[in-house]
C-alpha cells in the first residue's frame, strides 16, 4: 500500500533557500514521486545541507523515512533511487541531495545529532 500521508518537516532556513534557488517545484515533485515508489513513507524532512569539503554553498538535503524495517539490498531502495534520476534534472541535482532510509534508522540519528 502507498502512503498517501505523512508528515513533511520544512526547517526554516531550508523553506528560504529553497525559494531563492526556485527549487520548490522540484522537491515537490521529488516528494510526489517518492510517494508513488515508496509504500510506506512515515516521514519526510528538508533541511539545510552544509558543503564543508567543497566550499560551497548551503544545498538542500531530502530524507524520506521508510516505515518498513531494513533489507539488505531493498529491490524499492533500488527502485526509488534509478527513478529519482528522471526526476531531478543537472540543476536540482548541483544543489538537492534525496536519500531514503528505514524509519528504525531515525532512532538512532536522534540520539547522535
């Protein structure tokens, strides 16, 4: 079954960043087909993504939080990360990062942030 909802996390400053580099759409439609490939999505978070190593500046980090438990090589891992190709173009690419984990795995990134 997909999800049809679940909760989405905007931090602040990731909302303005998004806006200046007109990237609302985009991530809109990364969530839209996160939702179409992912059967049970508990979460989903957008915040600023820092980029130490490669002085630049501030992107955009997506994480969709899975409700299933982890598998080992995930045929819906595999499926959700060679469809999000078609949905980000080279500029969404320069400045989103999208990641999907197991929701079991937010426990422990919690208790480490």
């Amino acid at each position: 079954m997909i999800a049809t909802e679940f909760p989405v996390s905007v931090q602040p400053e990731a909302a303005v960043r998004m806006a200046e580099l007109g990237l609302q759409e985009d991530v809109d439609k990364i969530i839209e087909y996160s939702r179409s490939v992912v059967p049970n999505i508990r979460l989903v978070e957008i915040e600023i993504r820092l980029y130490y190593e490669e002085q630049r500046d501030r992107g955009i980090s997506v994480t969709i939080w899975n409700g299933a438990p982890y598998v080992r090589k995930d045929p819906i891992y595999r499926q959700w990360l060679a469809g999000l190709s078609r949905v980000m173009s080279n500029y969404v690419s320069d400045w989103v990062v999208a990641d999907l984990y197991p929701h079991e795995g937010r426990q422990w990134t919690e208790g480490n942030s």
